[in-house]
C-alpha cells in the first residue's frame, strides 16, 4: 500500500466474513491490510480491511460480484504526525533516520530494514527522537488513559517445559497450585468492585481446567459482572477456542514469542512453531480480539529477529502486543543465560507503537521486574496498558515464571501513572488516596 497515502478501511459483520472478503479481493491481485477496527466504529468486527483510496470502487464492485456484504467503509484516517520533520531539524541525524521518520510522519509502511535500523542505531539523538515521536504516536492515537486490567494466575501447573520458564513440567516449584472457581470469584468482584472492566485468565497449559470447566467460569463471570475475559491459557484446539469464545471470552492472549523458528524450536522442545501460528490465525478467525508478544534478549536473537516479530504483530493484526525481556529463571535450563536488556525492550515497544499504531501495548510485568521505573518507562515509551497481577498473596510467589518477578498492585500501577504524567481510567472506583 505504498503508492497511496490514503486509505478506506471496510468493517465486516463478522471476523469470518471479513477474512472470506479479504481473499477474494486479495484473489483479484488488490493490496490489502489487516488492521485493528478503530474504536469509533464499535466492536462488530475487531479487525478491518485497509485498501487504497483508488481501489475503492474496484474492491465494492468485487465483494458485489461475489455476493459479499461489509458493514460499513469509512477513509482511514491517516496516522500523520504533525510537525514531526520540523522538530528533527534541530538534530544531528543521517539520512536513513530522516527518511524512515519522514515515512512514519507519512503514514507510509516501513520495511524490516528500516526497522531493523531503528533497533541498532546507537546515535543518542536518534534514540530520543524514537522515543518522542512513539510518545505523540501513542498521545495522538490512543490518548493519554492508561487502560488498567486486571489478571489471575489461576494455575501454575503445565505441562509444557520451555526452557525459559520458571513453572514449565521440569521445575522444582514451591507448590503447584490450582484455584477453584469460588476463589477465582472472589477476586474477580474485588475487580469488579474497583470498576476495572477487563480481567485477564492466565495459567500454565493445565489440562484440569477442561472446556467445560472454563465455560461454567466465562459463564458465571458474564452473569455475574459483564467483564471482559481475556484468556492466556496457551495452545488448545480450534474446537476449544471456539466453545470459549461462544461462551463469552472476548480476547485471547497467545504470545509467538519469537517469530524466529530456529530460536523458536531451541527455547521450546514441546512446541510447533506452525502450530503456534495456526493457533494464532484461528483464534483471529473466532473473532477474539487477538493478542500476541515476543521475548527481548532471547538466545541467539538479532535486531533483525524483532524487526521480524513487530512485522509479524502487524501483519496479523494483533490488538495486544506483550514484550519483555527475557529473565532468567532459577532451575531452568536458561538460567545461565544473560538477561535481555531494559533498553533494548523499550526501544521495541516504541518501534512497535510506530508500525502497529492503535494498539493496546502493556508495560510489562518482567520489565518492571528487571528495572524497579520500568513501568513509567514503558508509558513514555508508547505503552497505554497495565496489567495488574491480581493472583492471591498465598500463591503469588508460585508463579515465577521468571525469578525476582514483579507485584503489579494498584499502588504501583498509579505510581506509574502518575510519574509518567498520564491519566486515570474514567471507569475506576477507586482513587490513588484509597490505596496509600
Ligand atoms: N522471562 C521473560 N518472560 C517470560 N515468560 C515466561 N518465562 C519468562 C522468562 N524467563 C513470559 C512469556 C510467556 C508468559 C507467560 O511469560 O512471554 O508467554
Ligand atoms: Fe508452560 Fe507457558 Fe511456562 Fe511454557 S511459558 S512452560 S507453556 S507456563
């Protein structure tokens, strides 16, 4: 979608609809993109399709031929960012940085090249400059609230063994523990009362919990609170996504953690890498809004690898991107591993916010584990979203998934909020002073 600036997106009734419309305008040798549906037009469809301006009547004669209704077509409003060039004048800069931000103040797509250069570059005023303009990016985009979530470790048994993980199968941990649907109630009308609307489900791959038993769960949180339910429960059947989310599940949190396969297959002996990604696109085929994530410092990764992974995120229209630094874990195979870098992981959350845009980008838990101001770093490094850990005290510790992890409590997260000088969610019903 080079040759044009502008751009019409097209919302479809449903994800499956949208995806059919897609290959059928792809089929007739038309550019598309998938991006996340902008907020404004509802959340019917949580991803659409971008075409060029030009493209426009050929595209609605097309999905006419074929029989294929959307629901609406609206131009995309372009993402230019004001004034961007005019403030790097003052700056010592090459031309290759000049070019690429004169390309992200276009609205223009930027190649693995580009982006690969961004993650290198060790020019002080280039590394700022990346850090402001994803700054205005996230202001201009998603604004200045910081979305708050809340999530619960709800097992930590699982019955994988990456090697990374500080509860895979192969690990000595304090104690496995499972919680019981009345406990994990509990904490979600604490949520609730504290007016947070989306709560996060995470556990190890745990076949316990079976379909069935998430169903009655999902069920029981929709009757009971209407929050939304994002799922992290790793990979199950397309069978098993789907009954989840007929149930109720709105997101669905699966990270590809790395899109190298070689570092893939290295860090996790039980997984596919084309698995992970069929598991990825069905998921986004069920309508899920779909969230995904990469791991910084990982063995053996390049710039070039991250580069990679934020063109995957992009590609696959992800919502919500999670990245971390790798940290070592004590008893895993990795644990000798050096840790990836505070650095590094906010210079990929800025790129990240620069291509994918209008996204939801936590500041992530392992990096406020590794740098004590990690959050706040990350919120001036284009993240809008905090993730609070909401497991119970008593099985907190038994979910290190990496060592020294983090508390996310709510006094942390309006710590961060207000460091970073940024703004409340309106939905809370509980205030800063609440919580001294
Ligand atoms: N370092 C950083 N992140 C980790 N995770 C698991 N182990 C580690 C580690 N050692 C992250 C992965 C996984 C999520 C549950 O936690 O991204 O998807
Ligand atoms: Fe299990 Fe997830 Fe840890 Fe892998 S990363 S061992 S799937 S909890």
């Amino acid at each position: 979608m080079k040759a044009s600036k502008e751009k019409y997106i097209i919302i479809c009734y449903s994800t499956s609809e949208m995806l059919n419309a897609d290959r059928v305008i792809k089929s007739q040798g038309i550019h598309t993109d998938l991006v996340p549906t902008p907020i404004q037009y509802g959340s019917i469809c949580s991803t659409s399709i971008a075409i060029a301006k030009e493209d426009r009547q050929l595209v609605e004669n097309t999905l006419k031929e074929n029989n294929l209704s959307f629901k609406e077509i609206h131009p995309y409003e372009s993402r230019k960012l004001s004034g961007l060039m005019e403030s790097l004048k003052k700056n010592i800069i090459t031309h290759t940085f000049r070019d690429i931000m004169s390309k992200i103040e276009e609205d223009l797509d930027i190649t693995k090249e580009e982006i690969t250069y961004l993650l290198k570059t060790e020019s002080k005023n280039e590394i700022e400059a990346i850090f402001q303009t994803a700054d205005q990016m996230r202001k201009e985009i998603v604004g200045d609230v910081v979305e708050i979530r809340g999530a619960i470790e709800f097992s930590n048994h699982c019955k994988k063994n990456c090697n990374y993980c500080g509860i895979r199968r192969g690990c000595t941990v304090p104690k496995r523990y499972r919680m019981e649907e009345e406990e994990i109630m509990e904490v979600i009308h604490q949520l609730h009362s504290w007016g947070i609307k989306t709560v996060i489900l995470q556990s190890g791959e745990d076949d316990y919990y079976t379909t069935e038993i998430l169903v009655k769960l999902i069920r029981r949180i929709k009757r009971e609170t209407k929050m939304m339910i994002t799922l992290s429960i790793g990979e199950r059947s397309f069978t098993d996504y789907e009954t989840l989310r007929e149930a109720g599940a709105n997101n669905f949190l699966l990270k590809i953690e790395t899109t190298n396969k070689d570092i893939f297959k290295f860090i996790h002996p039980d997984d596919d890498f084309d698995e992970r990604l069929k598991c990825s696109k069905g998921l986004r085929q069920l309508g899920y809004v779909n969230g995904s994530g990469n791991m910084i410092g990982l063995p053996g990764q390049r710039p070039e690898d991250i580069a990679e992974d934020i063109l995957f995120f992009k590609d696959m229209a992800i919502h919500m991107i999670g990245i971390g630094p790798f940290i070592p874990a004590k008893g895993t195979p990795f644990e000798l591993y050096p840790q990836g870098s505070v650095e590094m992981t906010l210079r990929a959350v800025a790129i990240t916010r620069l291509v994918c845009k209008n996204v939801f980008l936590p500041a992530t838990t392992a990096l406020a584990s590794i740098d004590p101001d990690g959050q706040t770093k990350a919120l001036q490094a284009g993240a809008n979203t905090i993730m609070l850990i909401s497991t119970p005290a008593k099985y907190r510790s038994n979910y290190q998934i990496y060592s020294n992890k983090n508390m996310i409590d709510l006094q942390s997260a309006f710590r961060a909020v207000k460091e970073s000088g940024r703004k409340l969610p309106k939905y809370l019903k509980i205030s800063p002073e609440e919580v001294q």
